[in-house]
C-alpha cells in the first residue's frame, strides 16, 4: 500500500524554467556571451546548481563555479517566489494527497530559496518533509536525497513513489 510521495521541484511542481533562463542569460550579455535557448539549458537543470552554471557558462575552475553560482544564486533571491509559477491544479492536488499519503519534496536547490518559493506560493505546509540542497552533500540524480524521504517513513519498495517529470518544460 502506497504510503508516501515524493515531489521534485523544477519542472513537477513549478515551471522555474522562463526565470532560470532569464537570470542566466541576463549574465550570459554581462560575461559577452551568447544567449541560451529553453533546449540547451534544460538537460542541464536537474543536475544541480554547480552543474548548471558550470555548462552554461563553459567554465572548468572550481572557484569560478562557485562563484558565478554564487551571484546566480544572489539574483535568484531577489525575485518574489512567484516569479516561477506553480502549474495548474498543483496547490488543491497537495492539499488532497496530503490527507492519505505523507507528501514530501526532494530537490537540489538551497533551502533559503525553497523556503522562500513555498512560501510566497503558500504551500510550505503541504510537504511532510522537505529535503534541499543544503541537507546533503550529494545531488541529484544521486538517489542519497531521495532515499532519506523513504528512510524516515520505513517504507518499502512497493509503498512510495517519486514524480519528476520534466515532460511539460519541454512542450512548453
């Protein structure tokens, strides 16, 4: 019997692709690159911040990584959470899985800015756990952030089940 489900962020739950790109390109013109298109980047998102930047930017140097993830990171903060927007029918499908299952969110990005998208969405409350970038050193697609979920609730194989679909980004 299903017992717990476990959301990613980007692309499941809101459509943060139109800002990612926005922030990233707005430096791309400030470093003298080119623009990216949706396509490029996309294969890129679910691969954590380091990685994002780290491709988007071409850049081989562990400092210079952090720190352009870093100002990433800074400009990022500087939207309202809403910036990126939930998809239709995500908010009444939390509150309505939360009544049977434990919900829960898995997710690379840091936690100051989860907290800051859930929040202003006003579904911080739907997730019985929230599992961020800051809560291990590993990223995603590494499953270590995944399985804590289904550790806490001692689940079994057959009783959760994980939506991370990035189906709509590319349609869109």
């Amino acid at each position: 019997m299903l017992k717990v489900i476990v959301f990613d962020l980007d692309g499941t739950i809101l459509d943060s692709a139109p800002l990612i790109q926005n922030i990233l390109n707005t430096m791309r013109q400030e470093h003298g690159y080119t623009l990216l298109q949706k396509e490029t980047y996309m294969p890129w998102m679910s691969l954590g911040g380091m990685k994002l930047v780290e491709n988007s930017f071409e850049l081989k140097d562990k400092t210079q990584i952090k720190d352009t993830l870093d100002d990433f990171r800074k400009r990022y903060k500087l939207y309202n959470g809403t910036a990126s927007p939930l998809y239709n029918g995500v908010s009444k499908s939390l509150q309505t899985l939360k009544q049977f299952f434990k919900v829960c969110l898995c997710t690379n990005k840091p936690k100051i800015l989860v907290d800051k998208i859930l929040s202003d969405h006003f579904i911080l409350d739907s997730f019985d756990m929230i599992v961020t970038g800051n809560d291990d050193k590993t990223d995603k697609p590494n499953p270590q952030k995944f399985l804590s979920c289904v550790k806490k609730f001692n689940c079994n194989v057959d009783e959760y089940v994980y939506r991370r679909c990035y189906i709509r980004l590319h349609n869109s």
